[in-house]
C-alpha cells in the first residue's frame, strides 16, 4: 500500500521509504490546501494520526474525502485536558476530582480539591509539566514552575493561561492500546506500569505486557476505556489510555486518538507477533485484524534522565545488552546534548527491549540491563555559574 508521510518540517520525512510532503501543522487552513493539492486524484483509503499535534488536522482531512474519521470536537478533547475532563464527567465516566484554575488567580484563590492534587497544564504531553502537590505550599510552587515551562514552549491563548487541578489517584497504573472501528472499541493490549508512580513527577519508566491483572479487572478497564471513547464521541481510528486501578475501579487519566508514542510500539511486534502500524492502518481500511495470544512477555524500559547536565558518554552498554532476555537497546540523546529531567524535559535517554518466557524474567531482564549502564554527565556551564 504507497504512503504519503505529511510532516511539520522544513524538509520531508523519511524520503527513502515513502513519499512525503511538508506543512505547518500551525496552518491548518494551508496545510489542509497543500495536502488536497498533492493528493488530487489519488485514492486514498484512510488518514492516519501519528501523534497529538496532527489529530484535529487529520480529521478534517478524512471529513474532505468522506473517510471514516473522528470529529473536530473528538479529535479537540484528546488535545485539551479541560474540555475531556468536562466531557467525561457529563457521562458519567469514573475520573479524578478536578478543578479548572486561572494562573494570574493562583494566590488568591481557594482551592476545592483536597490534597493530594496533581497539577496539569493542558495541552502538553509525556509527563511533561504535571506535578503532584500535597499542600498549598507545594501547589503554589508546582504552578509557577509550570508557568514558566508553559512561557517556553510557544502555548498562547486559553492554555496558557490556565492549569488543571486533579485528585490525586492511588493505585497501580496501567496502559491500553487499541482502535476503535465504527463506534466499537477493539483491544489491542494492556501495558503493565510495574514501578509505581507517585510523584512529585510521573516520568514514564517501564511498560510490560501481557497485563498480570485477572479476566475480571481486565473487563472493568475495557469497559471503562470504552465508555470514555464513546464520551469523546470517538468512531474511528487508534486509542492510547492511560488508567490507574483505584479501590473503586479503573479511573481513567490520559485519552488520546493516536498510537504509543515513541519506540514503544515495538513491543506490539514482539509480543503480537504484528507491526502496530499494519494492525492500525488495516484497522482504519476496515480490516478486522486476527490478534493470537501471546506467548511470550515483552517489555520496554524508557531510560529516565534523572539528573540534569551534558552527556558525556554512555559506559556498560556491550555488558547490558548481553542481559539475558534484552531485545535491544537504544541510546536517543548523543554526547554533548543536554539532559532535561522532569517535569520540565520532554524526552527519554532511551530505551532498553526484552522479551522472555514470562512476566517476571522480562522484567528482571529490564532492570539487570539498566543496573548495568552508566550514565557519566558533567555540569551545564553558564555565565552565572562562571560568575558565581
């Protein structure tokens, strides 16, 4: 099947594998003219997502040429934290309490949550800018470092000026990969988060699969994920949430209309034996794709930045890939660069890949191959630093 790879660059992506055109995701109303033009009397059968930035403007896409696709509307909850939650809760979906403040209101207001809360901005992803409070001290503070990480990433408007406030959810979390064909939610896997993520900030580490949770947890989280896509108003296309099993049952906390981001989607080869991009794109075309149990388990270990400076080298790599059951491992940040932890940096140092007989040994595989790198930084200099 020929692909068109349309991207928000300067230059096409991947020009080798497929053809592609470049548009400013920024320009909505251009980019969908640009696009129309270059796809001008070819068939196409389905527009496809890959990340948040681009799901709204694949929508319209899809509208334009009469293929099965999400609403504007659907595809705008995925981008704005306020508008889904608000969304959820007129269905009645089980989320965290949340409460919808003004950034310029923060010292004078009230707050209606108890503590803990978590702070959220409410359009940016991967963790980044989302801080747990347990008290007012620590609330003021989370929002005026969120603020300042909102001033550098170009958000203006509405979503700039606000934060969302949210119960702070115990228990452990969980990740679901699926699409949805025709309203009907389809599931792909579920992603054990095994190492638990209670803050202050919720930075990704390790995805396992298959879930260890019984027949009957796994049937309330489908159908609670389920529910959610339908308050979306969500028909077509791939679904990635985000969960925590609470005392009360599965309280959804992240929906988006798109994939697992990053490299993760390799761990749906490894353990469906499937590229997550042909399970989707066959998805999209109307083809039902036969989905056999797993036999072995597969898990990934986003590398954490844990520290920040300058990456000077990586050391232990030859002895972590020889790590029983380790797929691979992938360094994405080269010397020189700069490391930005949470919650203001946006990236992982990597990632570490193993597939074993069970749940147990993949995860112990995972964590022996990461015991074994080490990660040799030094200082950022500035003129301040020189100064002091």
């Amino acid at each position: 099947m020929p692909i068109m790879v349309i991207s928000n660059s300067e230059h096409s992506l991947v020009p080798d594998i497929a053809n592609g055109i470049t548009v400013d995701f920024g320009q909505p109303e251009a980019a969908l003219e640009t696009i129309l033009a270059a796809i001008e009397g070819k068939p196409v059968a389905c527009v496809l997502a890959t990340d948040d930035t681009c799901v709204e403007l694949c929508s319209r896409l899809a509208r334009k040429l009469d293929l099965p696709h999400n609403t504007t509307a659907a595809a705008l909850l995925t981008q704005r934290k306020d508008l889904a939650r608000e969304a959820l809760a007129r269905a009645g979906c089980n989320i965290p309490l949340f409460q919808l403040v003004a950034l310029q209101d923060i010292d004078a207001m009230q707050l209606q949550l108890p503590y803990p809360v978590v702070v959220k901005p409410l359009g940016l992803s991967a963790s980044r800018g989302v801080i747990r409070a347990d008290n007012k001290i620590e609330f003021h503070t989370a929002c005026r470092r969120i603020d300042a990480i909102l001033e550098t990433v170009g958000i203006t408007g509405f979503a700039r000026q606000h934060l969302l406030v949210e119960s702070y959810i115990d228990g452990p979390e969980y990740a679901v990969e699926g699409f949805m064909v025709g309203g009907d939610f389809r599931l792909l896997t579920i992603f054990d988060k095994p190492e638990p993520l209670c803050g202050p900030f919720f930075e990704e580490t390790y995805y396992l699969t298959p879930t260890r949770l019984n027949t009957g947890q796994r049937r309330q989280l489908v159908e609670e994920i389920t529910k959610c896509c339908h308050a979306y108003g969500l028909e077509q296309g791939p679904v990635h949430a985000e969960a925590r099993l609470s005392v009360t049952g599965p309280v959804l906390l992240e929906l988006a209309a798109r994939t697992i981001g990053g490299q993760c989607g390799q761990l749906i080869e490894f353990s469906l034996r499937q590229k997550l991009e042909e399970l989707v794109i066959r998805g999209m075309c109307g083809i039902t794709p036969e989905i056999d149990d797993q036999a072995e388990a597969a898990g990934v270990l986003m590398i954490p930045i844990t520290a920040a400076g300058i990456l000077k080298r990586v050391e232990g790599l030859t002895a972590a890939m020889q790590t029983e059951f380790v797929r691979d491992i992938e360094i994405h940040i080269n010397p020189g660069y700069e490391l930005i932890p949470l919650p203001e940096g946006a990236s992982y140092l990597g990632f570490i890949f193993a597939q074993g007989p069970d749940f147990e040994q993949t995860y112990g595989a995972l964590q022996s191959a990461y015991g074994k790198l080490r990660f040799i930084t030094q200082p950022k200099w500035t003129l301040e630093n020189m100064a002091g």
